[in-house]
C-alpha cells in the first residue's frame, strides 16, 4: 500500500523487511532485534542488511548472506579469546573441617544469561602453600559458582585456592558439537587475568594471557572445645534490706578454639544457660555474646557477666557455657562441649542473735552470740555458716 512521502506529497513504496538470513548449519541469523548482530554489522560496515535499506534482489540476499555470516563470526569470536578469571572469589570457613567457596562469572560472560558466552566449566585448585603444588580439585559446569571443600582438612591450616574458567567450544555453545568437545576436554583452554586488545589496520583484536585464576585463601576451623576455668561467685545485693541477689560467672577462653590453639580471635560469641536443676532438664537462656576480656594474653583472657535476673536467696543456680566459632556453622551456637559451675544466690545476712557479754577482768569482756537467723539464703535449709564472709 503506498504512502505519502511528507516532504514532497508524492506516493512511495512501502520498504520490504528483509526477514532474518540462516545457514545451514551456522549460528543464529542475522536480524535487527539481535544486539550482538548489530554490533556486528556496524563494525563490518554490513548494515544495510540488517536494517533493511532498499536494494536490489540480488545485492539483498548477497548483502544478508555476508552480514550473517559477519555476525556469526563475529558471536564465535569470543571463541578465540581466553576467558577472564572468574570474579568476587571469596573462601569461608562454613562448617566443622569445611570450608565454601563463593565466585562470579567474569563481566560479560555470563552462560547463565548471554547464549554467546563459551564459557563451559569451572575448574577448582588447592594448596597448602601461596604459589606452589595446586592439586586440581574438581570441574564443574557453567551454571555452579560455588563449592564446598570438606576433606583432608587441617584446624589451624591456612590452604589457598584458584578457580579458573574454561571453554571447551572453539564454536558457540548452543551449537550441537559443543557437546563432544566439551565431554572430551581435548580443546579446553583455560582463563586468563588480563585482557589485552591491539588495532591493527583500523581492526581491533582482543585476548588474554594464559595464566588468568581467581585466587583467595582462608584458615581451616574445627569445632571448639568447652570454655575453661568457670567460677561463680556472689556479687553485691542491691536494693533496701536484705537485698536483691546477684552471681558473677567467669571464665576463660576454651584452650583449642577451633585452630589447634587458644585464639581469641576464633570465637564468634558465647551462649549461658541457667537451671536449677544439675541436670538442665528445665533451663533458661541468659546471654549470647562475646564480653570484653580482661587480661592481655590467650592465657589470662578472662570472661564475665552478673546474673541478676530474678533470683531467689538460698536457691543454687547452676550455669552451662557453650562457645560458637564459625565452623559451627551459620546458626548453631551450642556445637561445643560446655562447661558448669554453680552456687547459691546469697542477700544480705540479719543481725546476730543473744549476744551476751562476760566480764572477765578489768581489761577484758567476753562476747557470746548465735548464728542470724538468715545468713543470707533465706533463712531456709541452707542457713549455713559457710555463707557468712
């Protein structure tokens, strides 16, 4: 149907669309809507057939058989360059002996979201030392980016680890050859760090160097032992006559913490549990954290908190300590063995009973007089002497 042209009033023909080009047996065809087909097409100076200029039958199809097979050049041009290092490689320790392995495709290639990245697998190193004997430990596909590393692992051990990207295709993946190529391995090439681009002519050409790894290194952890050295001893009552009752708990660092030493920087936080009962059949959480320490070495470091949280004079409190460090995993706090320790919550004691005074000569009285009625338990059971300073 013709149309008006609106500069000069005269009817012209509408532009045919020129549909998309394929081979057999080549990659995708060439059309306006695929991105990296107009990338090609203006760098190859084809365009005209992707945008449908007019031309002759003949000069069209030519023209569109050239720009596809430009773009698909093209598209199997990243092919012929190394793939970048993976990218945002971190290590942590994630378990007891384990340790995970976290990383990004590198920018641009993407497989999970760009059909024309090559990048086929990832390929995972190990070590014990910074730049020497790398162990391969294992080959993954495109679509995983991390890793779990759990055997053979040393508490205390600093290991380091590559990962390196690997294309398998001299062609684009979604092609069917691919497959071979990638299950045999026999034309896998790895990633490179650096990426490097010349002109020559007016044409740019881009690759990497062989040599490219992400690279990071962490300490291997085990579970913790218990806390050491526990005491609880009474603190202060406060408040009017006889007083609210407060207990102080203290104790030391475990003496591994998780790296085959006492490390003070292990220790993520300490969890306190209370019961009156030895066994803790009923107990109640009290605290989670980690204190400021007294002392100034792993040796002396000494922790502490007051309970005084609703207790009741002449009843013994016991308390259970646990330590978390990272290897007990993202939210297990209680993986350690623990530690306990008790006494009785005291108040102030009454006054002293029949007081009696003796004359013994004129420079001497003797004083006699009976335990309080409540030496500070209560004046229950436990009205003992031993609670008296």
């Amino acid at each position: 149907m013709p149309h008006l042209d609106g500069e000069h009033g005269l009817a012209k023909p509408h532009r045919a669309q020129v549909p998309p080009v394929q081979r057999a047996g080549e990659g995708p065809a060439c059309s306006p809507q695929h991105s990296a087909c107009h990338r090609c097409a203006v760098e190859t100076q084809a365009h005209h057939s992707c945008t449908g200029r007019r031309r002759s039958p003949i000069t069209r199809r030519r023209t569109a058989h050239a720009s596809a097979a430009a773009c698909l050049l093209m598209l199997s041009g990243l092919s012929a360059q190394r793939v970048p290092a993976p990218q945002q490689l971190t290590s942590e320790v994630f378990g007891n002996l384990m340790v995970k392995l976290s990383w990004q495709p590198p920018y641009g290639w993407d497989p999970r979201t760009l059909t024309n990245s090559t990048l086929d697998q990832y390929k995972t190193y190990q070590s014990e030392a910074t730049t020497t004997n790398f162990n391969p430990l294992s080959t993954l596909t495109f679509y995983q980016n991390f890793q779990y590393v759990s055997f053979g692992l040393k508490p205390g051990m600093r290991y380091y680890f590559r990962v390196t990207s690997v294309k398998c295709c001299s062609i684009l993946r979604f092609q069917p050859v691919c497959a071979p190529a990638r299950s045999s391995g026999t034309t896998c090439e790895s990633s490179a760090t650096a990426f490097h681009c010349t002109t020559t002519a007016g044409i740019e050409t881009c690759h990497y160097p062989t040599d490219g790894y992400a690279e990071t290194s962490v300490v291997a952890m085990a579970e913790p032992e218990a806390p050491a050295e526990i005491t609880v001893r009474a603190s202060l009552a406060t408040g009017a006559y006889p007083g609210l009752p407060h207990l102080i708990v203290q104790w030391n660092l475990p003496n591994d913490t998780g790296t085959a030493q006492r490390q003070r920087a292990d220790i993520l936080g300490f969890k306190i549990l209370r019961s009156t009962d030895h066994a803790f059949n009923f107990s109640q959480q009290i605290f989670y954290g980690l204190p400021t320490p007294t002392g100034d070495s792993e040796a002396t470091y000494r922790y502490e908190i007051t309970d005084g949280a609703l207790l009741r004079a002449g009843v013994h409190y016991y308390y259970r300590i646990y330590v978390q460090n990272a290897a007990c995993g993202p939210t297990n706090v209680t993986c350690s063995p623990f530690i306990v320790g008790g006494r009785n919550a005291t108040v102030r004691p009454s006054r002293p009973t029949e007081i009696v005074g003796n004359l013994l000569d004129s420079t001497r009285i003797q004083l006699d007089w009976k335990f309080p009625i409540d030496t500070g338990q209560g004046g229950g059971p436990t009205n003992a002497r031993s609670f008296l300073c």
